[in-house]
C-alpha cells in the first residue's frame, strides 16, 4: 500500500494505451474520457487556482495547473518603489502568513545596507514570526479534515486563529496584514499584559490541539480516506524541490529554524518531528506535531523576550535612503516550508530586482500535476491541501 | 565550502565567486558552463535541492542576469549562480533534466522576460498571463504606468493625501 500513490487498483482494460513516451494516449472523442475544471471557484481548490482533469471513469489520467487568476504584478510594482513602500505590497505576497513575507523583505534591506538589528526586536520577530504560523496551522490542521466532510474541526479552528488575530491586532493595528517587522527592527514593543493574554489564548489552543486528535485524526473516515493516500515518494523530494511539513512526512529532516538558524532559534529547544509514512495523513499529523511545537516555541519566547531595549535601529530617511548595490537570498522556515526572498539592489532608492520563493510554486504545478494522475477525482480536495498549496505565493 | 569554491573554479573557468555570511555563494560562470556545473554540484558535491530560478534585467548593459540557487542539506550551504546572456540573444540551454521543477520557472520566465529555453517542456504555454501579446512584462522597457494609463478606464486620482508627501511631513518634517 505504500509504495503506491493511491490505495485503488483500476481495471487497465477499458482505460488508454500507454504511448512511446509512457503516458496515456488521450482522445476525447472516443467517449472514454471526460474533461472537467475544478477550480477556480471550488470549495475543493485552496484558493484562485484550477485544475484542467481529464478523467477516465473517476480516475485522472492528465492533469495540469492553471494559475493566473490573482497575478497582481508585485514584482514589477517593487521596481518601481522605494524599499519602505514595498512592505504594503509584499505582506500580500501569501495573504494567510503574511509576517513571513516581511521579515524576508526587511532582512534583506538590511543585509544590503549592512544594518544591525536590537536583540529585543529580533526576539519580537521570532514572536509574530512563531504567532503567524500557529494561526496558520489553527487554519491547516482543521481544513485538512474539511476536505472530506468534517467541518466541525474548521470551526473550531477559525475561532481559535481569531484570538491569535485579536493578539495581533493589538500588537500592530492590523489583523491580517501587519507591517509590523521593518528595516532595522520592528514598530514598537508588546503591550502591557500582552503576554498574559496570549497565554490564555495558548491554554485554549492546547484544548482544540486534544480535541482534534479525537474528531480528526481518530475519526475512522479520515483515516480510510487519508492513509496510504497521496503517497509522495521521496526520490521526488529533491527532483521537486519538496519542502516543510511535505518533506518532514517523507523522512527529510529539513528546516530552515535548525539547519541556518537565524534570529535566536538556535537559543530554543525543541525537535522537528518527522516521520516516513509520506501520505495524506501523515503530512496532516506532522502539522499537528508544529501546532504543539509552535505553543512550546511561543512559550520559550515569551519566557526569554527582553523586557527592555531599544526595538528599532536607526536608519537614514527612508524616502531617500539609497541601498549598496549588492545581490542576497533570504530564507525563513514558514509554514509551508522554505520561504525565501532573492534581492538585488543597483545602488538606487528602489530594488532592481526582489523575487519571492515560496513553496507552493512547486508543491502546487510540477508537483501537483505529477502527482494527480491516477488518483481518484474525491482524493483531489484532500490531496491540494495536504500539500499546504497557497496559490497568491505562485502569482506575485 | 571554500574548497568547493576552489574545485568549482579549477574546473568551471568561473569569472568570479564570492562568500556571504550565513552560508551562501556566488558564482559567476560563463553560458555554456552552466548545464555541466549544475550537473557537478547535484552529483558530486551534493547540491541535491534546486531552491530557485529568476532573471533581472540589465537593460543598461544590454544583458539578461539569471540566478539558479542550490542547497547542500547536509553541509547547510546555498550556492547562487549567476549568468549573463545578452539580450539580443535572449536564450539558455535547459535543466530541467536535473530538476524537472525547473521547467515551471523556465515557463515563467520565457513569458515574463522573453528568455527561451528550447526543448524545455510547455515553454511556450502560457503560465500567468493567458492571452498577452505584449512585449514580455518584467522586462524594464515595459511601463507599467503607461499601460495601465492606455488599457484601462480613465479614472481621477481619489481625493486623498499622497503618500510621500504624506510620509516626509509625518516622518522627517524638518529635512529638505
């Protein structure tokens, strides 16, 4: 059952003949085979994007990503603006994890421009960073099961995330976009009693991470549905660039917090988890083992955070601030994996170049397309989103 | 990683290499070296993960900049190569042989800048932009002001302030 994508074994009789170059030899006019769009508005899709199918009974046989529906030219627009005026525009980048986009786009300013950070603010960084995750896995971990019926988790999950967004509206102003980590630190210090009040809110985390063990991953139609299914060989874990949780599902120790660490993580404790099992479920189950870690994580940060310092380094005006010519990558471990800014400055007020690695764009067109075929039609809701596929990362 | 700077550079004619802080690499080497060092990085030195693939614009130079970041996963080291092609011979030979992702960013790029890559698979279909018949967006002759001026609707700009003026009387109002 393991070594196979899917756990059915389709009748070949009445299906394609396999060409020279080893795929199916489609003709939609003998009758055999239907083509269907799901997407771009399917509750099946995780967001604006589609999926060309064409099927063969109620198994796909050829697949392709079509992306382009939320393409809003970020990258081009970056060109055209200063460096502080870019932060608006990239928190968009990957609209549900928008801090990570931020810390990439103000690390490489000030690599660039060779600016030293406070200690205060970066152990402020890694807060929202570590915030920003734990509401995306409250989102990720329910949604999993929403794939297949159960929505009494996504309920759940989404009120929880809104006390993390309540956490960061009173931290920034803002809910879902922050601006909260600029070049050189970040705007301001944690509120009085914020540190109690996002305890509270962890205590009732902690309370949903059990429950949803028992009305998820116990849940007898979630396991028929999600074990053996989906399965993502680990030889395509380099040839697709496979990142985050899809990896660590596959047996690849990989994360960025402990591999490069930066910020102050390597002053933390705690374990990546993994495991090899490679399907639906063991990519969902990994998530669960983050949304602990993430609590523990948040815990030590707020236990260790300074309680004084400055929380911004001075930087020139930044309607004029010129930055050194000069080329960097940064990369962050966000919740779907390596998330990476590469920059290049020409020596001028606004950035020659800034593009965004997300790892959608692999997980959601070449990795996707390759591995739809010959899964079931019902799989694909379940399959996208074990994925973790965030499309508005593929469109910048 | 300084020793494999100094493999890559005996057997690669690299123009130039540089060391970042925090593990990354640079190397510039020229077109036709690129396909053999990409090779030599995945199955000798271990360079297993492709990270990315992107193109800047050098239209003062008349060049085209592409960057191919890897990543070794067991000494935590990227390395970035850089190659120049001109513009007016916007194409590079293909790798997606080595990483069949690469495809997908070769896609993009040969519709936002126009760089071809021959023989790689559905480089000509449309990825981002279905239907354009443009000059290839991200290229640096491309206004984006002076299309959307030209495509869409005139509108008045909303009454408001504007947000540099904004910014300087709010941030820095004693500077010139």
């Amino acid at each position: 059952m393991k070594n196979k994508l899917f756990n059915i074994t389709p009748d070949r009789s009445k299906y394609p003949t396999i060409g020279k170059d080893g795929k199916p030899e489609i003709d939609l006019s003998s009758g055999k085979f239907v083509k269907i769009w799901q997407g771009p508005n399917h509750p099946g899709v995780t967001g604006n994007m589609s999926l060309e199918l064409t099927l063969s009974g109620d198994e796909i046989v050829d697949a392709k990503t079509h992306v382009g529906y939320l393409h809003r030219g970020f990258e081009k627009l970056f060109e055209r603006r200063k460096y502080i005026q870019c932060f608006p525009t990239s928190v968009r980048m990957c609209v549900p994890e928008s801090d990570s986009n931020e810390y990439c786009l103000a690390v490489g300013t000030e690599k660039l421009a060779g600016i030293e950070v406070p200690d205060r603010a970066q152990w402020l960084r890694m807060l929202t960073l570590e915030m920003s995750r734990l509401q995306m896995l409250l989102r990720i971990v329910p949604g999993q099961g929403g794939t297949m019926g159960l929505g009494i988790g996504v309920q759940w999950g989404m009120y929880l995330r809104d006390l993390i967004l309540d956490r960061f509206e009173e931290l920034t102003g803002g809910r879902i976009y922050h601006m909260y980590i600029l070049p050189g630190g970040v705007r301001g210090g944690l509120p009085d009693g914020f540190e109690a009040r996002l305890e509270e809110n962890l205590k009732d985390i902690e309370k949903f991470v059990h429950r949803i063990d028992n009305v998820l991953y116990q849940n007898a139609v979630f396991r028929k549905r999600a074990m053996g299914v989906g399965y993502l060989d680990p030889s395509w874990i380099d040839e697709y660039g496979v990142v985050g949780s899809n990896a660590r599902a596959a047996g690849f120790k990989r994360d960025v917090r402990k591999d490069n660490p930066y910020l102050f993580y390597n002053q933390l404790n705690w374990e990546v988890p993994v495991k090899t099992e490679s399907d639906i479920y063991t990519r969902a189950r990994i998530r669960w083992y983050d949304l602990q870690v993430t609590i523990d994580l948040i815990r030590q940060i707020l236990a260790k955070i300074p309680k004084t310092g400055d929380v911004r380094a001075k930087t020139p005006n930044v309607m004029h601030w010129k930055i050194p010519a000069g080329q960097t990558y940064v990369k962050s471990e966000s919740s779907r994996g390596e998330f990476g800014f590469f920059m290049v400055s020409d020596g001028t007020d606004k950035p020659r170049r800034i593009n965004l690695r997300g790892p959608s764009y692999t997980h959601a067109v070449s990795l996707l397309e390759r591995m739809l075929i010959n899964a079931n039609i019902s799989d694909v809701g379940a399959l996208m989103v074990s994925l973790q596929t965030c499309p508005p990362e593929i469109e910048r | 990683m300084k020793e494999i700077l100094e493999r890559i550079n005996q057997q690669f004619n690299c123009i130039g290499h540089e060391f970042q802080p925090e593990n990354l690499s640079w190397v510039q080497v020229d077109k036709k070296q690129l396909v053999p060092l990409l090779s030599y990085l995945k199955h000798t030195e271990k360079f297993t993960h492709f990270v990315l693939l992107t193109a800047v614009d050098w239209i003062e130079n008349n060049e085209f900049q592409l960057n191919y970041l890897l990543t070794n996963h067991t000494l935590h080291q990227d390395i970035a190569i850089r190659v120049m092609i001109s513009r007016d011979e916007a194409e590079m030979e293909t790798a997606h042989h080595l990483w069949q992702q690469i495809a997908t960013y070769q896609r993009e790029i040969y519709e936002m800048y126009g760089i071809d890559f021959p023989s790689s698979p559905r480089v000509h279909e449309s990825f981002l932009l279905e239907g354009w018949d443009g000059i290839p967006p991200m290229r640096r002759e491309f206004d984006t002001k002076k299309y959307s001026e030209e495509t869409f609707f005139p509108r008045p700009r909303p009454e408001g302030k504007d947000p540099q003026t904004h910014m300087k009387q709010k941030l820095y109002p004693n500077e010139e």
